[in-house]
C-alpha cells in the first residue's frame, strides 16, 4: 500500500470517474510496492517528482520556446521552462540546454539532425554489444536516414580489456569511415566512458562527438561517473533512468550555433507541441539532483551494483568484464550452468519477484530473444534504501531461483521473503519503514 496521500486521493478520485482504470493503476502500484526492481533503465521517481506531471501544465499549447511562442497565454510556461532549462545547465556544466524532448530517442533524432544531413556516416558501437536501437538499427530512423559503421569491444579473453571499448578498433573505423558523427554511451556497458579519447579520435577523423548518456545522466550529475563535457559536441540523455526524473529526454551543448541547430531540429524538426507538465517535472528533478543528498545516492548506486556483481561472482556467475564502475552489470548465466539462458532466467526471477531483463553479452552466441546474459542495475533499489547486505540477499535469491531452474517450491519461498524485504522498504511518499 502506498501511503502518498496525494496518490491516494488521486486514486480515490479515479475510483469514482473511472472504476476501470483505476484498477489497473492500484494492481501496477502493488507490482512496485512488493517486487524487487533491478531493470537498470528504471528507478522511483520522487512524489514531488510523481505529482508535478499532474498538475495544469498539460492544458497548454507552448510551441516554440520561452520569449518564443506560437501560442498566447505561455507567460508561466516559459518561467517553467527557462528555470528547468537554468537548472540542466548548471547540473552539467553545460551553456545551453533543451528540455523538450519527449524521449531519450527523440533527444537523439534532433542531435543527429543538427549534425548529419541524410545518408551521412555516423560509427557508434555494434548494437547488440550494449548499444541503443536509436544508435543504428536497421529499422530505427537512425538506421534508415543515416548511414551506421560500427566500432567492437575488445573479444579476446586474453586481452586486459576484454569487453571493454576497443578504441584502436574505434579509430580505424573512423579513420577509414570519416563518420560525420561518432556516438558514445550505451544502455548496457558496466565500465568508465573515456570521453577525452573518443574526442582525440573524433577530431582526428574530423566527426562531431556526441555522448548519449542516457544511462548514466544520474551518475554524471553527481560526479561518480566523468563528465562528458568539455569532450563532447552534443550530450543527449534520458531524464528518468539513474537520473531519477520523468521520463523524458534532454540535449545539451557548449556550442552557441549547435544549439541553435538543435533546437530548430527537436521544434520543429521533430516535434509538436513540448510535454509542459513533464517539463515542470524535469525542473523538479534536476533541483533534487542539484541537492547534496543526490551525489550520496549515486554514490550508493555504484556500492549497491558491485555488492550485487560480487554476491553474484561469489555464487559462481561470471560479470562480463569482470565488474561493474556504474549502477548496472551483465551476467554471463553460462558460468553457473552452461544451459541457463537469460529469457528463461528473467521468466523464472519474475515469478519469484525479482524484475530483470534478458540480455546479449558481448559475442553472445545467442539470439536477442535468447541470450545467455542477465541485465541487472541499482538505481530502482537504492532509491527504495537497499544497502550492500539487501544486496547480497538478492544475489542468494537470485542463485536459489535459477540453480532450481524455476521450481515452485523455491520459487515460492523466495516471493515471500522478497515481499517480506519489500515491506521492509516502502517506495518514495510511502511512511517510514516499519522495520522488525
Ligand atoms: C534508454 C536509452 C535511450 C532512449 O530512451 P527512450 O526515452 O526510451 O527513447 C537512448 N539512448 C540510450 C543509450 C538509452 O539507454
């Protein structure tokens, strides 16, 4: 049960207008309340955050930008949006910012129209390897309007930097390709972004860098990941993975004629009328990301993700690359038993409560449906409170569940204790824990 009063009246009055939705939303609340969340894209939003999104900001058409409108009446959407706009900047160290992206993908879509006309070349890293589809895929817009080459991780076993960034590889193909673009950050690398090398290659080979932090925006934010910024051209991101916002998207860049480009790209190049409701959210999340509190939390992000990686190693699993310095690990479920395969893993931890995405490891063998790897990630659970021992116990669980290869009995046992423990730590706006 939820104990955000504002969520409860909102839902009491959702009973009343409609029973039907209503419904749905209270079962979606218990989902969250009594499972263990370890999707690395997701986190709990805060109930500042949660209840700025339903305010009377969505009433109104504010095309354009503030001072800059199609619409009349956009006075107080313009402070909104200029003060989340003050706030991206100075969370990042950035001179301009553009806050209307409805999506991370969408943040892309207007970066690469700023910076590549149709059909230009663009390197980012193989797909399946922990890129985004918006990086290249065949039939995302960013594989069907422009031209992807790709760059390897390192697949050597004996390499020191086994699936980790190959950046010789990197910058051959870029040498060779001349890319307009060369994109870094990923929705499933554990390990450091060096930024400064990739601009190195990047001006070499005479390309535009963009960092798509999407993943990471939270950490940066804090300072336990390195800045993008001064290295890359363009930074665009996700507001609501580790950063801890509504979800949306965002770009930022140092350059006065870029962001001039980029804004004309996202409006009108790509979108209508902004989201103003999430706007005034994202200015709420990033004024709790400016807070003292949020650079602890990313600090316990990455402690609760390595407590997860070593419980994990310590059960026999194997962690590609062999940890993790972000708030998400990939497991190699072959180490533990040579059959395991991740679409089965995640069916049977979902049974048991434990949420988590199949995944391709580097070189997988196996199609995406398949893989032979888990996605795992802390920001969800750090917000919830869970500590280095929660997360050992989830390792625990997670090894019974899969070692018995989705047996009822064990599977049943591990719900109750994972309800238990969810009981334990209430999600944001709920009361303080009632903790034995
Ligand atoms: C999640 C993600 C995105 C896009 O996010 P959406 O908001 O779902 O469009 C873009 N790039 C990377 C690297 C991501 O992980």
């Amino acid at each position: 049960m939820s104990h955000d009063p504002i969520a409860e009246s909102v839902l009491d009055l959702l009973r009343d207008a409609d029973p039907d939705v209503a419904t749905i939303i209270n079962a979606e609340q218990e989902r969250q309340a009594s499972t263990i969340e370890l999707i690395a894209s997701e986190n709990h939003v805060s109930p500042a955050v949660m209840h700025a999104m339903g305010t009377c900001l969505t009433n109104k058409y504010a095309e354009g930008y503030p001072g800059a409108r199609y619409y009349g009446g956009c006075e107080h959407h313009d402070r909104i949006e200029t003060l989340a706009r003050e706030r991206a900047k100075q969370l990042f160290g950035a001179r301009f910012a553009n806050v209307q992206p409805h999506s991370g993908a969408q943040a892309n879509m207007a970066a690469f129209m700023a910076a590549m006309k149709p059909g230009e070349t663009f390197a980012s890293l193989v797909l399946k390897d922990g890129g985004h589809l918006s990086h290249g895929m065949k039939i995302n817009f960013s594989g069907t309007f422009y031209t992807p080459v790709h760059y390897p991780l390192h697949y050597d076993e004996s390499h020191p930097d086994f699936e980790r960034i190959d950046y010789e590889a990197c910058r051959e193909v870029c040498v060779e390709h001349k890319p307009k673009v060369i994109l870094c950050g990923y929705s499933a690398y554990p390990r450091e972004i060096d930024f400064a090398r990739f601009r190195a290659i990047a001006d070499e080979a005479g390309a535009l860098l963009v960092a798509d932090i999407a993943h990471i925006a939270g950490l940066v934010a804090a300072g336990v990941h390195p800045s993008p910024f001064p290295h890359a051209h363009i930074v665009t991101t996700t507001t609501h993975k580790t950063l801890r916002g509504p979800r949306g998207g965002l770009v930022l860049t140092n350059d006065e004629e870029l962001a001039k480009k980029i804004d004309r790209s996202l409006f009108p190049g790509v979108q209508g009328g902004p989201l103003m409701h999430i706007i005034g959210a994202k200015a709420v999340a990033f004024g709790e990301a400016l807070k003292p509190d949020f650079k602890d939390y990313a600090k316990r992000v990455v402690a609760n993700a390595q407590a997860l990686a070593n419980g994990l190693i310590e059960k026999g699993y194997r962690i590609t690359s062999g940890g993790t310095d972000n708030h998400l690990m990939l497991v190699d479920l072959r180490a533990r038993d040579a059959e395991l395969t991740g679409a089965d893993a995640e069916k049977w931890l979902e049974a048991a409560g434990v949420i988590t995405n199949k995944n391709g490891i580097p070189d997988d063998p196996r199609p995406p449906r398949i893989t032979s790897g888990l996605r795992l990630g802390s920001p969800a659970v750090t917000t919830r409170g869970f500590g280095a021992d929660e997360m050992r116990r989830i390792a625990g669980w997670i090894d019974t569940v899969l070692g018995s290869k989705g047996e009822d009995g064990a599977t049943r046992q591990v719900r109750e204790e994972v309800r238990e423990l969810c009981a334990a730590f209430p999600l944001p706006g709920s009361a303080a824990p009632a903790r034995a």
